[in-house]
C-alpha cells in the first residue's frame, strides 16, 4: 500500500506563507515534521498531493493501493491503529473532516486535482485528535507534540548523557541526549516537560532551558540565552535571547538579543540583533491575523500570537514586530517604528513604506546564506521561489501605483 501525504487545499491556503514552500505535512510541530512522525509510525512507502510547483521536491505517485491522509494530522496510536483497520473503499472521518480514504488511481487523481481527500465509505473516529489546520495551531499544540514525540522516539533507548559538572539538571529522567550533544554550564529543568537534544547539538555557557524543549541536530543555543517552554528549535539554528513557546523549522538564526514568543519562523530565515516581536496586544484582546484565504484579517482567538515568517526572510537590528505579525517568503524588514502586521513576500523595506525584493537578488542571498549550512540552492528551489513570486504579487500593492 502507498500512503499519500494530502495537502486539503482550505488548509493549505490557511497556513500559507508557510505551506508556500512546502507541503502541509512539511510542517515542524513537536521535535518532527508531521511527515516524519507518519513515517516513523507507519514504515513504507510514502509520497505527496500537494501544490503542482512543489512536486520537484515533494514528489507523487500513485498506485492501485494508496491510503490518503490528511497532510495536517499528527499521528497517536489510536489513529494509527484505525488506519491499519481501514479496509479498501472505505474513508475514516470525524465530523466533516475526512482524516483518510483508502482508495486506488482514481481517488488519488482526484484528490490531487481538487485538492479534497474523495469521501467513501465513512468510518468514524471519535478519538481526540490534533490536527494542524491554522498557523497559530503550530505554536499552540508544540507543547503537546514535544511530549508525544519524546516518547516515541525515545522508547526503548539509552540517552547519551550529559558530563559538564558545572551544568544544572532538574528532572534529569525526562532529559534525553543523542550522540554528539553537549552543554556546558547551563541550566536545564524537564520538571514540567522533556527536554530533547538532537544528534550534535549544543547549549553554551550561562543558557537557562525549561522543558518541553527540542534542540534540533547541529542546533546551536547560544551564550545566556532564555528558553521558556514549549520550544521547537529545529535542525541546524541558532538561537539566543529570549524565546517562549515559539516554532523554527530549520536552518534558521535568531542569535541574539530579543524577544519572540508564540511565533513561528520557517526555514533559511534570520533576525538581526534585538529583534523583538509583541506577542500581546495593550488592551489583552485577541489577536487578528492576515488570512490568505479570507484576503483579510481574522480573528484567531489568542491572547498570545507573536510573528509568523515564511522561509529565506530577514529582519535587520533592532526591528519591532507588532502582535500578529505575519510576513511572507524572502521579505527584509529594517527600519525604525512598527511595520504593518502583514508584509507580503519579496517585501523590501519597514514602516517608511516597501519595495519589491526582485527574484535575481533573493537568488543572490540564498546563494551565498545556504552554503553556511552546506546546502546550495539548485534549480528545484529556485523554480519554487520563482512561483511564489509570481503568486504572491497581487499582494504587493505598492506595485500597482
């Protein structure tokens, strides 16, 4: 059987500018991707149903035999046990959502095409359920994730172990170390939530971590910084300053002084010293934020959402980021003052105003940032980024003056 990673093209469109890059399930919530947590729970072979442009990185396939699952949910072992109990031309459903069908070709063209998983035979799941279906979702259900994640990946298996003793550890049994990972001098309390160390990764001298933390591997936590819970810093980032219950896919940097809280920032992206992000608004209210589907803003009844930030974008030092602010893919934001809460991608300016950001030069930056993490940028990526572009200027606005 084939299992095909669904992109529901309503959920998709709620997520972007993250899913402008990737598929739904490309998604880091909890120490892994949902991709990754499917493939770890369910071994076999794995493909996707997402945007035409992405297929370059995400590829399809199809077979007389496919399961397609909802690209957004996260796995536990009851769903995972009603999965291996779906029998052909049935669909497992909870309310109006379909989780999954079990199908051939035609279904899975199908969905492909209308971005809708086709519903057969209903089944219905009455388990609880997390499925990451609106951004602020991501930072939401991290806490919850990390926790389910560490048991999986850590059962059965003996932690590294730490042997600094000028480190502090609090609640040492829900710490686990992979091979290569080191601290030094730093304190660590898992007495709320584990704390996950990837394979080579590193907190430095004066860093106070409490759990529920995952430190991606060839991830950096750098001097004195201040990790506040429910943090996912993923493969190969720096992070310093001070973070709450905030999301970094990959490859990402903000090392330095600042703060930023129930934010979530992708891939190749990185904030200059002192960038600082609200995560609260004066009056406690909810907070709004921009809706590609809606083509406005929406209430996401938060009291705390800080910034959201497709890949390859950048703030410059000393940037201020208003409550809700979401900015799309390779946009630089530098400047005094508050920029608008919604910057769209390939943005180049702050609160005196924006320009456009043109591809040639975005490809300049990635050229010379990716290979800091010995990545290139290849064709594939580039013809991704060049398809955003395109799809994204009807929200650069200063473009039609």
């Amino acid at each position: 059987m084939l299992l095909l990673l669904v992109d529901p093209l309503e959920v998709r469109t709620n997520l972007l500018p993250l899913t402008y890059t990737r598929p739904v399930a490309g998604i880091r919530v909890g120490i892994e991707t949902i991709s990754e947590k499917w493939q770890r729970r369910l071994p076999g072979e794995w493909a996707y149903i997402t945007q035409e442009y992405l297929e370059s990185r995400y590829p399809f396939r199809v077979a007389d035999d496919v399961l397609l699952l909802h690209g957004g949910v996260c796995p536990s072992d009851a769903l995972v046990l009603a999965l291996e109990q779906l029998a052909p031309g049935q669909s497992l459903v909870q309310g109006d959502t379909v989780l999954a069908t079990r199908g051939g070709e035609q279904e899975a063209q199908k969905a492909r095409s209308s971005g809708v998983i086709p519903q057969l035979q209903p089944v219905a799941f009455t388990q609880e359920l997390t499925v990451i279906s609106q951004v602020w979702h991501i930072f939401q259900k991290n806490g919850e994730q990390i926790r389910a994640d560490f048991e999986a990946i850590t059962q059965g298996r003996h932690s590294a172990g730490l042997d600094c003793p000028h480190t502090t550890l609090l609640g040492k049994e829900n710490i686990f170390v992979e091979e290569g990972a080191k601290v030094t001098a730093a304190i660590l309390n898992a007495e709320r939530g584990p704390i996950y160390l990837g394979k080579n990764s590193e907190i430095q001298e004066g860093a106070i971590i409490r759990g529920p933390l995952a430190l991606g591997e060839g991830s950096v936590v750098n001097m004195g910084a201040k990790l506040r819970g429910d943090n996912t810093v993923g493969p190969w980032c720096k992070v310093g300053g001070e973070v709450s219950n905030s999301v970094l896919f990959a490859y990402s940097s903000k090392g330095h002084d600042g703060f930023i809280g129930n934010t979530v920032i992708g891939e190749w992206c990185n904030l200059g010293a002192d960038t600082n992000t609200s995560n609260l608004k004066n009056n406690y209210a909810p907070v709004k934020l921009w809706n590609y589907k809606k083509g406005g803003f929406v209430n996401s009844g938060q009291q705390f959402c800080g910034l959201i930030m497709g890949d390859h974008s950048k703030t410059g030092i000393n940037t201020m980021l208003n409550t809700g602010t979401v900015v799309g893919v390779s946009a630089n934001i530098f400047g005094p003052g508050f920029p608008r809460n919604f910057i769209p991608s390939f943005a180049w300016g702050g609160s005196q105003g924006f320009t456009t950001f043109q591809i040639r030069k975005a490809f300049e930056v990635a050229e010379r940032v990716m290979p800091r993490r010995n990545r290139e940028l290849d064709e594939a990526e580039k013809g991704i980024l060049q398809t955003v572009f395109d799809a994204s200027a009807e929200y650069r606005i200063w473009e039609k003056k």
